[in-house]
C-alpha cells in the first residue's frame, strides 16, 4: 500500500479506558460513562429513559464492551443485592441478528458477566448468562483479541420487540437471578462474587430504551437514575498525522517491543 494513500494517518480511539484507567477519572455530576454507540436521555408522553439510538456497531477486537453499543456506570458499586429497570428493545432495520446484554459486576472492560439476549427479525428468543474473561493476563490491556466469552448457561425465551418489560436481576454471593415481569425466567452460577462492581447495558442491531433504573442493597438504594438529565462522560475518536519518520519510528519501536517480549518467554 502506498505511503501517499495511508498519508501517515493513524487514528487514535480516544477509549485509553481499554485498560480500564479511566474508571478513576474525576468528573462532575456523570454517572455513566459511553463505551460506543449513541447514548442519550430523552422524555416522552410517559417517561424520561436512556436510550441507545445508533444500533449499527463496530468490530474493534479489544473487548466485548466495545464491539457491542454500551454505556456503564461511571463508579464502581461497593455492595448490592439487585439491578431493577424497565426495559425496551427496540428493532431497527440493520441486518444481523439483535442482541443486548445487561452486564454486572464488571471489573473493567473485559471481566464481567451479563444475562445476554439474542433473537431474530421477529423478536428475542433466547436468553445466555455469560463470562467474559481475559485470555493472557501478562498482555497489555490494548492487547486485541486477548479476552473469551463463556457461556455459563441459556435458555429459550420469547420477548417482544417495541413492548416494554420489567427485570430484576437478584445476586448473592456467585449466584444470579433473572426476573422479567416478577417472573423468575433463569438462574446461574458464576465464577467469582457478583454483589460489587459495575452494571451497564449494550446493545447490537437494535436499540435499547432503558427507564426507571435503580440498584438496591438488601433494602436500600445504592444508585438511581431516572434518566431527567444528560449524566453521560463521552469520549470520542480523534486523528494525529504522523510525518513518515515519525511513523518509521513508531513502528521500529513497536516492533522492538514485540521482540523484547517475546525473547522474554
């Protein structure tokens, strides 16, 4: 490829939190934090809801998180014992298959586990708990394709697109439960404690309206949005143009470093 084509362009993901850095940022007022797609807070006739309105997503390779369209809390929950919203999927007219999930207990980008949702042009109709894991923890957090999902259990299970349901997801200890409409629809195990971290939503192929969220430890309210205000820290993708030498140089360098890390093995 030619270097006049390239023109020494390299794009730079301004989401440094790959490796999770940015969960100690200080900010004012955010309680979410956008990984990828179009998050917003709207109101309507009946309720203010987040919603996530773009749908198409991108293959990037670093993480489920941001392949999917997710937003996750901006702080990490200390202790909790449920995750309650009201929840919508909506269907658009990308093509491929809708899935959302609902993840928890999220250690950064690539350790969490979710009740994720997969259906078909007509509506959901099937329902996964899953593990996301790191592969090879000597690796750098920007490491691409160095994370694995685990399927931990499924079930077939029917949800409508454009209707509105009610979930719960009820934890203790390593087990997790899922209720939609009061009614206990899964239940699964994990590997590790459940009960802290952070919670956060994505979506693919569909878009999620998300309303009346609260998380609860045993009896009292740890965290609540109603989604009135825009509490959403967004980053976004910006571009450095390199000169030819410094581009050489950055790749003599990287290349350098592969070397190092492999003669260290």
């Amino acid at each position: 490829m030619k270097n006049t084509k390239l023109n020494y362009l390299l794009l730079f993901l301004v989401f440094f939190y790959l490796s999770s850095p940015a969960f100690s940022e200080e900010t004012k007022n955010e309680k979410w934090l956008q990984i990828s797609g179009k998050w917003e807070t709207r109101k309507d006739n009946k309720d203010t809801f987040l919603l996530e309105a773009q749908g198409k997503t991108k293959l990037y390779g670093y993480n489920e998180l941001l392949d999917y369209n997710s937003i996750i809390t901006f702080d990490p929950i200390t202790s909790l014992t449920a995750i309650k919203f009201n929840i919508e999927i909506r269907k658009t007219t990308i093509e491929g298959a809708p899935e959302l999930m609902t993840f928890f207990a999220a250690k950064n980008y690539r350790q969490f586990y979710a009740f994720k949702f997969i259906g078909n042009e007509n509506k959901i109709i099937r329902i996964l708990f899953i593990n996301s894991g790191i592969k090879d923890t000597t690796k750098p957090g920007n490491e691409k394709w160095n994370y694995e999902i685990t399927e931990m259990a499924s079930k077939d299970y029917e949800l409508e697109f454009n209707k509105e349901y009610n979930f719960e997801i009820q934890v203790s200890k390593k087990r997790a439960r899922l209720f939609i409409n009061g009614k206990n629809v899964m239940e699964a195990e994990g590997f590790y404690d459940l009960s802290g971290g952070k919670i956060g939503f994505s979506d693919r192929n569909a878009m999620l309206r998300i309303s009346q969220l609260s998380i609860v430890n045993n009896k009292t309210i740890v965290f609540e949005d109603s989604f009135a205000e825009d509490n959403i820290k967004r980053y976004v993708i910006t571009a450095k143009q390199l000169t030819k030498a410094e581009y050489e140089k950055q790749e003599k360098n990287k290349q350098k470093k592969e070397k190092e890390d492999k003669d260290k093995k």
